[in-house]
C-alpha cells in the first residue's frame, strides 16, 4: 500500500508538473502572438505615418512656391509705382495676384489612428516622443500660430488691395490695375500693406522650410526603426 501511495503520489506530482508546464508554454505562446500582432500593427501605423509625412513635404513645398509667387507679384508691383513705368499685361497679372497665402494643414489621418489605438503601440521611446512632438507642437507654428499672425498683416493687405486696384478676369486669370495710378504711386498706406506682405511671405517661407525640416527628420527616424523590424 505504501509503494502503491508513493507512487500515485508521484504520479499526481508528474501530473500537476505538466499541467504546470503546459499552461506556461500555453501562455508564452500566447504572449508571443500578442507580441507578433502588435508589432504588426505598429510596423503599419509607422508605415501609415510615413505616407502621410512624405505628403506633407510635398503640400508645404507647394505653400512655399505659392508664396514666393505672392511675394513676387506684390514686389513687381511696389517697384512699378515707385519706377512709375508704364503698365503692361505682365504688371496686370501681378496686380490681379496681390492677395492670398498659402495655407498648410497636416495631414494627421495616420496619427488619429495611432491615438486612438493608443501611442504605447510605439516601443521605441525617442520615436513615440518625436512623433507625438511633431504633430502636437512643432506643427503649431507652421499652422495656427502663422494663421493667428497673418490676420494682422491680410486685413490691411487686402483692405488696401480691394480699395485701390480694380480686377477684370481674362483667358481664366485674374489681371488688375490701379484706379488712380497717380495716386497710388503716392500712396504710403498701400506701399506698407505691400512691404508687410512682402516681409511676411518671407517669414511664412522660413517656418515652412523649419517644418518641412522637422518632418524629414522625424522621415529618417521611423525609417530607421522599421529597418529593425
């Protein structure tokens, strides 16, 4: 009875051991498929966010060549009134086209989805702080900050530009002239509205060209870390 016992005893213990064991691997395969599928999703949301990064280097550069296509028409146009040239087709081109900025707005598709599935999802530290730095403060300045400071400068630009120049479309493009050439060639407060543009076009450039290098580093961060994976 006492062999029997001892070895119904270590029969249970061989048992309970393998039951044990079974419920560990069961549980470490379980964890590794976790594992496996959130680094999955992690290596498509960074793939997701590198799509929408590279579009907006493309958007921001095309905002900076609409800009310097302002900054030239109102630059024409000041050295026109104070050459007081005569005023040819090209000049009424840049006069129909004093107005407008280019506006830049991220596209955050990507990082909505990263949110909402939760940043952690990022296991790289330095990458999940760059990403979220980018699109919750570093683009700020690129977008409402610039905003916020261009209504200054657009209410008197364009409150000037509707007062003295008179527009006529043609062939599908906007041309303009002055209504009193003599007068506005004397004109300071337009000759300011123009000049602040001007400045402001440049400083709008600058920021643009700050984002687009921040975007590009952030590029190479997440190119870096799926080249891990």
């Amino acid at each position: 009875m006492e062999n029997k016992t001892s070895k119904y005893f270590k029969y249970a213990i061989g048992e309970i051991i393998l039951v044990v064991i079974g419920i560990l691997i069961a549980l470490q395969i379980n964890n590794w498929n976790n594992q496996r599928i959130e680094s999955k999703l992690e290596t498509s949301i960074l793939k997701e966010i590198l799509v929408n990064l590279k579009k907006d280097v493309v958007n921001l550069n095309s905002k900076i060549s609409f800009n310097l296509n302002k900054e030239k028409a109102n630059k024409e146009v000041i050295d026109h009134l104070m050459q007081k040239t005569s005023i040819t087709d090209s000049l009424k081109l840049f006069y129909g086209t004093l107005n407008g900025r280019g506006n830049f707005e991220p596209i955050t598709v990507a990082y909505e989805n990263l949110k909402t599935r939760g940043v952690d999802i990022i296991k790289n530290d330095s990458l999940r702080i760059a990403i979220s730095e980018l699109y919750d403060f570093k683009y700020y300045y690129v977008t409402e900050d610039l905003r916020t400071d261009y209504e200054i400068i657009r209410e008197l630009h364009e409150s000037q530009v509707y007062l003295n120049i008179k527009t006529t479309y043609k062939d599908g493009q906007l041309f303009g002239e002055p209504h009193n050439i003599q007068d506005l060639q004397n004109n300071v407060y337009f000759h300011e509205a123009l000049t602040q543009a001007i400045l402001f076009y440049k400083y709008m450039n600058r920021m643009y060209q700050i984002g687009i290098n921040e975007n590009m580093e952030l590029q190479q961060q997440i190119k870096k870390e799926l080249n891990l994976k």
